[in-house]
C-alpha cells in the first residue's frame, strides 16, 4: 500500500518488518524523481538531523527517509546480522520501499552502509525507475584502516558514553550497534566484496567523500570511476570526514543539486525525442 506523502510520517511494510518513514517537501509528481536517503550503519531517520529540509530546498525535489530494521523506531533485526546483510538489504527490502512511495522517478542517495546498498541495488534490480544514485562514502570492500576505525568504535561503546547516545535515537542500542559491528569484525568479513554490481552500473553517479575519511579510503570511489560503463562525478572534500552531509554540507547540497538539475534535463530531452 502506498504511503501517505501528506501525513508527513508514518510506518510502512518492508522486507517483513515495519519501518519508520518521513516525507520532506512537495509530493511526487510527474518526471521530477524522490531523492530516497539511505542512512549509515549507525545510522537511523532522525540521525540524518535537518539534512533532508535542507536537500529539498537547495534541489526542490521530495525527499524520504526511512530506518531500516534494526535502527531507529523501526522493528528489530535479527542478529547476528549476515555478512551479507547490504545485499539482503538491497534485494529483499528497498524494492518494498520504493513501492510503497509509489513515485515515477527515483534517486537513491546513500551513505557509507546506505551508499553501498543503493549501488548494489542500481546494479542488480532492474529498476527503470531510479535514474541516478548518489554515494556518499561508500564501501565495496574492506581496507585495513577501516576495520581498524570499526574495531575503535567497538572499545569507545563499551568505555565512554556511546551507548547512552545512541540511546535518543535508537529503541536498542546494543543491538543497533552489535549488528552493525559484529558484520564488520567477523574474521569472515574481511573477505567481502561486492565491487561487481559496479560493472552492471547503467545510470549516472554521483560519489562524494571525504579527504579525511577513516573508514575508507579514495580506493573505494576510484573503483566506481573505473569500472561503471555509465558517467561517473566525483567530488572529493578535503577537511571532511566519514560523513561529508555534515562536515561539508553547502558542497555536498550544491554538488547534490547540479547532479539532479543535469538528471532533469537529461529527462527532459528524451522525452522531447520520443
């Protein structure tokens, strides 16, 4: 069942478990797509703070949000979580996302964990619906550095106030934490890849990251530039970390926003062709 863009917010059916959701600027219509957020590992809906109010007003587009399970005010995963839990997220659940917003055109904008779900989607799901992706730090395997960054964050949960944090956003931290943490520092994971989906890569790319990110290096977004068959933008942000929509947020909004303008011209030609 569609969900309600008006009501602002609600819970919608996805992947068998109820999601939270909300709805930022005007209501889909006609070609102009829904930026659809996909959030980090830690991440949830309330953690992208004022960033989708700002999106919709530097790109004048609609905007959604949602927590996946196991994040937010959304039902609780199972854990242990698979490793191969982004593909699983990809697969079996945004295809019921995006049904339920119900809109002609997408774009899947995502970060770290949420850009690489988006692209597996874009590479695997024939979906003619969604016309660009966004990746902000994005991982298609695993670097050494990064494990060490998520091996950090295991001992700053159990010594410092982390927990209690993450507690105003999450319904269960330690579970919250434990699926997404757990996935990374198994000795199995160390062996995840995914860059293929890159290869069946057909509509743009926009990737942003930063300079100073400690979870990935530029191998990730050079992976992208190499091998997609489709155009490829790269911005890469120097005094920025993990999460450029905060560390660097007007070139991150002014990047987003030329990336969806030049989509809707694109748009616009073909449908004068035809």
């Amino acid at each position: 069942m569609a969900i309600d863009w008006s009501a602002g917010k609600g819970r919608l059916s996805a992947g068998g478990k109820s999601l939270e959701w909300a709805a930022f600027g005007p209501a889909p219509a006609g070609d102009a797509p829904v930026i659809v957020l996909l959030h980090e590992g830690l991440g949830c809906l309330a953690l992208w703070r004022d960033f989708p109010q700002k999106l919709t007003a530097a790109t004048g587009l609609p905007v959604f949000a949602f927590s996946r399970a196991g994040y937010g005010q959304s039902d609780p995963a199972a854990l242990p979580r698979p490793l191969d839990y982004m593909t699983r997220e990809a697969v079996d659940v945004l295809p019921d996302v995006l049904n339920a917003v119900d809109a002609k055109h997408y774009v899947l904008m995502g970060h770290s964990d949420g850009a690489t779900i988006a692209a597996i989607y874009a590479g695997s799901v024939e979906d003619f619906r969604v016309r660009g992706i966004v990746l902000m730090a994005p991982h298609f395997f695993t670097e050494a550095m990064g494990l060490a960054s998520i091996a950090e964050a295991k001992e700053a949960f159990a010594s410092t106030d982390m927990r209690e944090k993450m507690g105003k956003y999450h319904a269960d931290p330690e579970a919250t934490f434990r699926g997404w943490n757990d996935a990374w520092l198994d000795p199995g994971f160390k062996a995840w890849n995914v860059a293929e989906v890159i290869d069946y890569l057909r509509i743009p790319t926009l990737a942003i990251q930063g300079v100073q990110d400690q979870y990935g290096t530029k191998a990730q977004i050079d992976e992208v530039e190499t091998r997609s068959y489709a155009p490829v933008d790269v911005v890469m942000l120097d005094e920025c970390r993990h999460a450029p929509q905060f560390d660097q947020p007007q070139a991150v909004l002014d990047a987003v926003a030329e990336f969806t303008a030049r989509l809707q011209r694109i748009e616009a030609e073909l449908v004068e062709i035809r």
